[in-house]
C-alpha cells in the first residue's frame, strides 16, 4: 500500500521491468513509452479509465495531453519506465504527478566517473536554502530503502529546463539514485515530479512511498 496525494492509503500494482520492479497506485496510468505504441496506448488507456469513471470525461482530453507530454518527456530524457498520475478529486482542474525510472551513468558535475558510493553521490548534490516563502529549495540525504540498502536522495521545490521547451518550470521534485548491483558507476534514478507546488509536503510522501518499493529483479 502507498500513501496518495490526500494522505490516504491506497491498493497498488506492481510495474516488472528488465532489471527492476516498482509499485505504484493502482489509480495511476502506466504505459509503454515507446513512439511506435504509445499514442494508441495512451488513447486506449484514457478511454478505459472514462468508461470506468465518468466524471473524468470532460478532462479526457487535457489528461491525455499530460500523459503523451510526460511520456515524451520520459523517452527523449532515457528513461525506462514512467508512471503518471492525473485525477481530478471532484474539482475543477486535473492534479498530476509522474514518476520515472532511469539508467544512468554516475558522474561529477565535470563528467567523471563517480563512485556509486550513496555518500560519495550525496556529496556530488548541492543543497538549496530558500531565501524568501515560494523560492527553489532542495535538501540532500541519504536514505535506507528495504532489500536496497542506503540511497541518496535529493527532495524539494526547483527550478527544471525540458529539452523541447527552454524555458524553466517550478516542480516538486524528488530524486533517488540506487546504485546498480555490479556495476562500478551504474545507478537507476526514481524521480518523481508534479507541478501542484501546493502539495508539496504531500508529493513528497507519495514518491518516497514509490521510491521505497523498488527492487532490482
């Protein structure tokens, strides 16, 4: 089970990928990402979950938007998987998130291989200190994820560039690095990102509560 945005507990699925697993909400939207079957899978996708909840049926449209936004986002960056959430809880505009999982190459700020050492990556992040209410911030740790063992992690409000889109968008953010078993710098990134800032405390919960579950397989 996983806390949602609400703070309520909620039934979840487990997502099996090359290499990983990861739980998510039940109510989230999961799907392949790839170019060639994503656009009829996110369609597929929306229809089932309108039919299933008819008030969704007048955001239809702006939810499938997010979810081939996201999923392009996903796919240009390299990520393996994305999970998406988008709901309206009976009001007027949809809340989303969206959680990722990539395979990445642990390196310094200059491009040098970097240890897979949770302090040694730690020690790579730059915290941020808000200097008014509503500006960027980010706090860096390390965490102990079950049958993962210590992780580091980064979580706060910032600032993040697209590469289609220049410009900058203030999102709740959270990233945890899990160093791959094996491999000298290899480390799978669980990011979790929503733009509902007024949540912020809240998202975090929800993508420590993802990030928690994952395993390598």
């Amino acid at each position: 089970m996983v806390g949602d945005s609400g703070g309520k507990w909620v039934d979840t699925v487990a997502v099996e990928r090359e290499g990983f697993h990861i739980k998510v909400p039940d109510t989230w939207w999961e799907f392949d990402i790839r170019p060639e079957t994503r656009e009829e899978g996110i369609r597929r996708l929306v229809r089932e979950r309108v039919r299933a909840n008819p008030r969704l049926a007048e955001h239809a449209e702006t939810i499938a938007s997010f979810l081939r936004r996201q999923a392009k986002e996903a796919r240009d960056s390299g990520a393996a998987w994305i999970g998406c959430m988008a709901d309206t809880f009976g009001g007027e505009v949809p809340v989303t998130a969206s959680m990722t999982v990539s395979l990445l190459d642990a390196r310094t700020s200059t491009g040098a291989a970097l240890s897979t050492d949770p302090r040694a990556i730690a020690g790579q992040l730059k915290e941020v200190t808000a200097r008014r209410e509503g500006d960027p911030w980010r706090r860096v740790s390390t965490v102990e994820i079950p049958e993962v063992g210590i992780v580091a992690r980064t979580e706060g409000v910032e600032d993040i560039r697209f590469r289609q889109d220049p410009r900058p968008m203030r999102v709740v953010l959270s990233q945890t690095f899990i160093p791959v078993p094996g491999s000298a710098n290899r480390v799978a990134l669980v990011a979790g990102s929503s733009h509902t800032l007024e949540l912020a405390d809240s998202f975090l919960d929800v993508f420590d509560a993802v990030a928690s579950t994952f395993r390598f397989v």
